[in-house]
C-alpha cells in the first residue's frame, strides 16, 4: 500500500503542480496587464510592476488552489483509465475507499501548503505588494468615500478601559504608505448621541499601545447645558444640541488612545477576500463592539476557513473519472469537463457569497454550502460508477 500511496502521490502532485504553475502565469500576465496602463506616470516604472506581479502570486496560490487539485486529480485517474492501470488496481483488491482514502492523504498535504499561503505568506506579501505600487505611484492609500476614510471606536474613561463615555468617527484623507495619517478630524459623541468635539489634526503617527501622536492639532468643546427644570424639560432636552459654549484650543502636539490602530486602518481599506483570516477575525470585533455590520466580513472569514477544505470534496469529485474507459472519452475532453466543473465551483461559490448576505443567512452556512453541494455530487458520481 506505501509503495501505491507514493505512486499517487507523485503522480497527483505533478499533475497539480504544473496546472498551478500554468494558472499562476495565466494571473501574473494579467496582473501585469493590468499595471502596464499606469508605467510610465509619476514615477511609476516597469520594474514596480512586475515586483507587484510577483507579490501577489503567494495571494493567487490561495485562491487558484483548489481548482489546481481538482484538474491535475482528473488528469491524473484520466491517465490511470486510459492506459488500464487503474483497472488493474482495483483488480489487485483496490476498493473505492482505499482509492479515496489515499487521496485524502494527499489532499491533507495541499490543505496545508494551502492555509500557509493564505494565512503566514499572503499576509506579509500582500501589504509590502501595495505599498510597492503606491511608494512607485507617489500615492496615497485609496479610499472608498471622497472625505476620506472613516472608521469608528469608543471613548473610554481610562483610553483603553473604564466606563464608556461616548463614540468618536475617525476621519483620515489620507494614509501615506509608511502609515502616516494626514488630514486627521475626530468627531466626538457623548452616550445620547450629542456633538461633544470636533478635533483637527495635520498629521497622525503611530506610536505603539494604541497611541497616536497628532500634530498641529486645533480642538473644539461644545458645552451642551441640559435644562434642570423637571424631568419633562430634561427629556425634551436630552437630545438637543447647545452650542451656547465653545472653546478653542490649539495643541502643536497631542496623544491620541484609541483602538483603532495602523493594521485596522489598513483593513478597512482592504477587500475582505484579500485579508487573512486572522485579520478578518480581529476587524470583525473591532465592527461588533461599534454596533456596525459585520456579515460580509463574517462570510469572508468563514471562507477562509472552509474553502481550502474543498480541495477534499474537489479531489473526491475526480476520483470517478478513473473508472471512465477511453471509450467515455479521451484525457483531453476529461480535463475539459474538469475545468468547467472547477468553474462551477467558483461561481457557485460568489453566488453564494452574495446570497447570503442579501438572505442574511448564516455565514457558516453561507461559507461551506456550496462544498456541501459539490460534495453531494462527489458521492453521487462515485455511487453510479460503483453501480455501473
């Protein structure tokens, strides 16, 4: 049995490992198109765009992987039924689950290599791949809303602890690729919702334990008074906006605690299909503790989770075209079903993703349905050639 685990899985690893290859060049030329348009402006030269190419393969790993599987195991018991030796397994006693379980084993080895990329790799690559892009732009890192980017926390009585106070909308026009804030305003809320400050600041830099030094700093206190005259005024009042005092003060330097740091910054920013799963959890209480929604990340995290696990149910699905004979058809019609099957599997995938954020479905649901599905029909096909 170790010598057939082994000659499956070179013969596996090969074949996936050159369809990766294959699909990795396919992205990278792309990928490259894509930057040609912007050589050549401020600054920003060919070499920029094939290092940004090059690090976002580690990111194309993780996505292009479980496809990978599916088509270079088709090929692979493609092969094994044309040339008869699959026939001969089974004639030696190879059952169905033998053949299934060493697939498994294989297929724990490309999990694995799998979640390294998406989780130690892609993570590191990802933000040095942008900041490549902007540092040779000259630019700064986009934002999805004309004022800037937003984002909010809660103001505690001891910064990081106490009783809360209020809430505080973080506004930043931009964030320079060495995590400089510029164009800081804080908006500053008490616990009924009414305008406490508004703090301007011409620079932002981080300074570690969630501090961050302001530069040129201008604040404005609102003193709201709350009328005392029965409880009926104090609930008219409650809500309402007294601007009868402000005071002005400049601060050429002023340190900021807040929970929001560089790397939350970042992710804000960031599509959540490109984010680590660790990121996604972190950013995802980051949304709960502020009472923002926080489905599509969950989803995403989820996704992280569950779809490398499909490269199993993939694998699992391929095993069935080794008991096809060549009179089924040829090597070459089997690996073009393969990738339309491993097509299908990625738009099931999207559509799902979508799906459930506008049914507000679970997201462990909406994240391992359409594995489940592909799953179905993975023991469905190895059932009718079991009895066929």
């Amino acid at each position: 049995m170790s010598i057939l685990q082994r000659y499956f899985a070179v013969s596996i690893v090969k074949a996936v490992a050159f369809v990766l290859l294959a699909f990795l060049g396919l992205q990278a030329f792309m990928d490259l198109s894509g930057e040609l348009a912007s050589v050549g402006k401020n600054g920003y030269t060919l070499q920029h765009a094939m290092l940004y190419t090059l690090l976002m393969l580690p990111s194309n790993v993780y996505k292009v992987m479980p496809v990978a599987a599916l088509i270079g195991t088709i090929y692979t018991m493609a092969q094994f039924a044309s040339t008869s030796e699959f026939t001969i397994m089974r004639a030696s006693s190879m059952s169905t689950r033998m053949a299934g379980w060493m697939l498994f084993r294989i297929g724990i080895g490309l999990v694995i290599v799998t979640f390294i990329f998406g989780e130690v790799i892609t993570p590191r690559t990802g933000p040095l791949a942008e900041k490549v892009r902007l540092t040779g732009r000259g630019a700064t890192v986009s934002a999805e809303f004309r004022s800037g980017l937003w984002t909010k926390d809660v103001v505690k009585s001891d910064g990081m602890s106490g009783a809360v106070q209020g809430t505080r909308f973080f506004n930043v026009k931009e964030v320079l690729p060495d995590g400089q804030l510029v164009g800081v305003k804080l908006y500053e809320f008490d616990t009924s919702f009414r305008l406490r400050s508004i703090t301007q600041a011409k620079t932002g830099i981080f300074q570690g334990n969630n501090v961050w030094r302001l530069h040129d700093v201008t604040e404005n206190h609102f003193s709201n008074a709350v009328l005392a005259a029965g409880a009926e005024a104090t609930r008219a009042n409650h809500f309402g906006q007294e601007s009868s005092a402000i005071a002005i003060q400049t601060h050429p330097t002023k340190d900021l605690v807040s929970e929001i740091t560089p790397k939350i910054l970042s992710v804000s920013a960031s599509d959540p299909e490109r984010m680590s799963a660790n990121e996604l959890r972190v950013y995802t209480r980051h949304l709960q503790e502020n009472k923002q929604g926080t489905e599509r990340f969950k989803i995403a995290f989820w996704k992280k989770l569950f779809d490398p696990l499909a490269i199993f149910v993939l694998m699992a699905l391929a095993l069935p075209f080794a008991y096809l004979h060549t009179r089924s058809g040829g090597v070459s019609l089997k690996i073009f079903i393969g990738i339309m099957i491993g097509v299908g599997y990625l738009l099931v995938n999207t559509l799902f993703s979508h799906l459930g954020m506008l049914s507000t479905w679970p997201a462990v649901v909406t994240a391992i349905m359409p594995s489940l599905i592909f799953l179905m029909l993975a023991l469905g096909a190895l059932w009718w050639v079991e009895r066929h």
